[in-house]
C-alpha cells in the first residue's frame, strides 16, 4: 500500500464513497488529521539534523577531547614569571 498525500487521500475518499455525509465526515477527520504545520520539509529536517551533529562534535571536541590537567599545569607554569619578589610593606602605625 502506497503513502498518500492528503490531496490524494481526499480525491481517493471522493471517488469511492458515495454517501456525501459519509464523505464529508471523512475529509473532515483527513484535513484534521492532516493539518497544514504537521508536515516538515525534508530538506530543513536534514539541515537542521546537520547542525545538531556539528554542535554536538563541537562540544565533544571541546570537553571531552581537552587538555589533560598535567599540560595545562605546565602551561600555567610557563605563563607565570619566574622571579617572584616579595615588598616589604610598611604600617602607618610603625612610623
């Protein structure tokens, strides 16, 4: 049995039922059944689903594939300087 369209089913429903009530109690429930913001274009469902993956491999690569804390230590550690000086400070309450 083939997917029909709405447009189809109706035409369908037309031709075979002959009771006019029937048949329009019928389209009724198809037009319901069928509503026009039921259907999603094919192409925006892939493009979407696309972007999903690239945002997921993203993060992925952000999160899980980060440095290791023992690099990033070592970065920290080549970032600071390497003479720390201390002041000596002077209270007011001293002088």
């Amino acid at each position: 049995m083939a997917k029909l369209t709405k447009d189809e089913l109706i035409k369908k429903v037309s031709e075979k039922v002959t009771d006019t009530d029937l048949q329009l109690e019928l389209m009724e429930d198809i037009a319901d059944s069928f509503g026009e913001g039921d259907f999603v274009d094919k192409a925006e469902l892939d493009k979407a689903l696309q972007e999903v993956a690239d945002w997921k491999e993203k993060y992925r690569s952000r999160f899980l594939e980060a440095k290791k804390v023992e690099e990033v230590i070592e970065e920290a550690k080549e970032e600071t300087p390497e003479e720390v000086t201390e002041e000596e400070v002077i209270d007011i309450q001293e002088i």
